[in-house]
C-alpha cells in the first residue's frame, strides 16, 4: 500500500514543540508519517523534529512556498530566490525529508492581471536547473505543486506542470499534484494524473473545500484507478490549514474552520483514504 502522510498545518503553520508532542497521537491514527512546513530554516529545530520523528515512529516529507519579495521567474529576484531555495531544501535534508514540495515559481498570492510571458518562463527553467542540481547533491526530490488560477499566474494546470518538467529534465524535479487545485482547474482529473504520470512525485489528498478528505465533491474512485493505472507508489498525503493561521488565511481565503476539529479532519480523512487504498 501507498504511504499515508498528513499535513501539519492541518494544525499550526509552526513546528513547535506542542506540534510535534501530537506526533504519536497522529501514529496512532494509522498515518506513515507527516508533511512538515518550512518557510523559515532558522525556526526548525532539527534535532527536535528528528527525534520526535525518532520517537513517534514517523516519517517526513517537507513543504514550503517562495517567501514574499523573492521569485525564480523575475531575473532580478533569481538568485536570491535560489539562495532561500537551498537552505530550504538544506533544512528538509536535515530532518530526513524525502520529498520537498510545494509553489516554488513565485509566492503565493503575487497576481499581475495576466499570464506568464515567455522571459518568466526561460528564467524559471534555468532557476529549476539549479534548484535540479542543489537537490541531487543534497539527496533530496523536489516537487512543484501548479496552484489554482486564483493563487498564482505561474503554473495552474498540469500541463503547464508537465511542460516545465520536460524542458528542466532532471530526475530530482518532478510534480506534486493536488486533488483541490486540479479540481478546479482540470477538465478531468484522472486524465491530468495519467498525462502527467512519468513525472509525479509526490501527491496531496485535498478535498474540494479542503475539507475533510471523502466528503466533498472530487471523484475519488476515479482518481484511484489513475493512480493505480499509471503505478504511483509514492506518498498520500492529507492537505489541509486550520483557519486560525493568519498567514495562510490571506493567501488561500480560509475563513470558517473546515471540519469540527483538526483531529477530526486527519482522523476521518486517514479511514478514508485507508478504505480507497
């Protein structure tokens, strides 16, 4: 069976030492581990994190998104872009993180009342061939998540995915593709899954309201026989963000809370995706 993560914003934005004291209550749910945040290096504690991991009997993929200011699209943000970039993936090497994944083109929310032009796109392929090489030295795979048209102008469909991975061509960059936005954005879900097979790397389990996992409107019969069909063997994971993270509440437009608690959320969403596997 694929390997079940859950995401931690499901309950804070921080990996704070109460954060991790609810790693082995999410173990005994039946999760296989979970998805840490790092947006700043400097606030991850390793060795915490490591032997909580340790003690909880848990694995870990990582998460970020590009930080306000900085871009791997703008020429004159680039190379600091990148600099953030590797100590990011410096950080998810640190902690045992197989998988970095998440919005890397731009920050999330940064809209210019157009698509990309062709100048952004050749500067974000250089920018993942460098990120390409930073990952392979540091053993670590990353993943770029294409966001829906309403958080980002860079990347929305699996296609423009697909088309951004051809050109970069490195075995350490792949896709993360995620239920939420590909339901919104893609006219059939599991095509986007087989299209888009060879370069899947990691993958989010997002209900349409981001909700609880099951409860919603996304196919996921369908969306299990695609990913059977083209053999994906790599992590579930839940995705999700309380509504009192301030900072993601701007960004994604999260106002009400999404199920009747956060544990209820992981919990209900973990037998789910159990019963699909």
């Amino acid at each position: 069976m694929r390997r079940l993560g859950v995401h931690l914003m499901v309950w804070s934005g921080d990996v704070t030492k109460a954060m991790l004291a609810r790693l082995p209550a999410i173990k005994e749910m039946g999760y296989d581990g979970v998805e840490i945040p790092i947006f700043d290096p400097e606030a991850i504690h390793v060795a915490e994190v490591r032997q909580a991991l340790a003690d909880s009997g848990l694995r870990c993929t990582s998460s970020t998104a590009m930080t306000e200011g900085l871009s791997l699209i703008d020429e004159n943000r680039r190379e600091q872009g990148i600099t953030w970039l590797r100590k990011i993936i410096q950080t998810s090497t640190a902690i045992g993180a197989e998988v970095l994944c998440g919005p890397i083109c731009v920050p999330v929310g940064e809209l210019r009342g157009r698509g990309y032009t062709q100048a952004e796109w050749d500067t974000c392929v250089r920018s993942f061939q460098e990120v390409a090489k930073v990952a392979s030295d540091e053993g670590v795979t990353i993943a770029l998540e294409p966001l829906n048209r309403f958080e980002t102008f860079m990347i929305n469909t699996v296609d423009d995915g697909i088309r951004l991975m051809d050109e970069v061509d490195h075995p350490s960059v792949g896709l993360l593709l995620d239920t939420f936005h590909m339901h919104i954005e893609e006219k059939s879900t599991p095509d986007a899954i087989c299209k888009a097979g060879r370069h899947i790397k990691h993958f989010h389990t997002s209900e349409n309201d981001r909700g609880t996992v099951g409860t919603g409107q996304v196919a996921w019969a369908e969306t299990f026989n695609a990913l059977n069909q083209i053999g994906y063997d790599g992590w579930l994971v839940v995705e999700s963000f309380n509504a009192v993270i301030p900072e993601l509440a701007g960004a994604t437009c999260i106002w009400r809370p999404l199920a009747k608690s956060p544990d209820d959320l992981a919990e209900e969403s973990y037998q789910f995706l159990r019963k699909m596997e």
